[in-house]
C-alpha cells in the first residue's frame, strides 16, 4: 500500500509539473507578465520552470524508485521533505491567495493530498529510522 502511495505521488508530480507548463497560457503569462520589470518578469518565469523540472524529479524518483524511497538513508527523509514542501505550499496558498474563492480551497486540499501521499508513507515506516 505505502508503495502505491508513492507512485501515485509520482502521478501527482507529473500533472502539477503539466500544469505548471500552461503556466503561460492559463495564466495569460504574455499579457500579465508585461507588467513587471524585466528582472521580476525574468525571475518568475525561471522559478516557474526550474520548480517544474523539480516536480519531474520527484516523480521519477516516485514512478521508478518507490522501493529504494522507502527503504534507504536517502529515500526516507526525501518523503518526509516532500511532505514538508507540500505542507508549506499548502499553508502558503491560505497566505497569498484569497480564502473567499472556492478554487483557492480546492487546491489548499489538493496540496494536503500531496502531503498525504508521502507524509503517510514516511510516518507508517519508522519516522526516525533515518537517525539511526
């Protein structure tokens, strides 16, 4: 079960890294981005790129590693840091985004669902086995 879970977290890594690509287009990023400096309009379309190719990673490692993410010195904090990164982003859309919008409430629980499916992995396999 905790390896389906890490798969299916590798799932979930490939539709945000495919969602962060429409970036340009659901966004309107050409028109929108016009309206920031050079640096600024620079830097959040690096971020944005540079935070796909880390969701790629993940869902390599998940899709194709999920025994050795279990099971290994490296594997095992790695889930508990992919939680912790989508637990941050969690609580960063309830800081930076409306709280009045459905939307922003659908992807708040979205964003816990990541953290879930290596949160629950981590804390099912001996959350301090990394220590030892």
């Amino acid at each position: 079960m905790l390896r389906h879970l890490i798969i299916a977290g590798g799932f979930f890594h490939l539709g945000f890294a495919a969602f962060h690509l429409l970036f340009w287009r659901v966004f309107r990023w050409k028109e929108e981005l016009r309206r920031l400096g050079p640096i600024n309009r620079g830097v959040m379309q690096v971020l944005n790129l540079c935070l796909t190719f880390v969701f790629l990673i993940f869902a390599y490692l998940s899709l194709f590693l999920p025994d050795e993410m279990l099971t290994t010195p490296v594997g095992r904090p790695l889930l508990a840091w992919i939680a912790v990164f989508w637990l941050l982003r969690a609580f960063q859309q309830l800081i930076f985004f409306s709280r009045r919008q459905w939307a922003s409430w659908a992807l708040f629980a979205l964003l816990l669902v990541g953290a879930g499916l290596y949160g629950i992995p981590f804390a099912l396999t001996g959350p301090w086995a990394f220590l030892r």
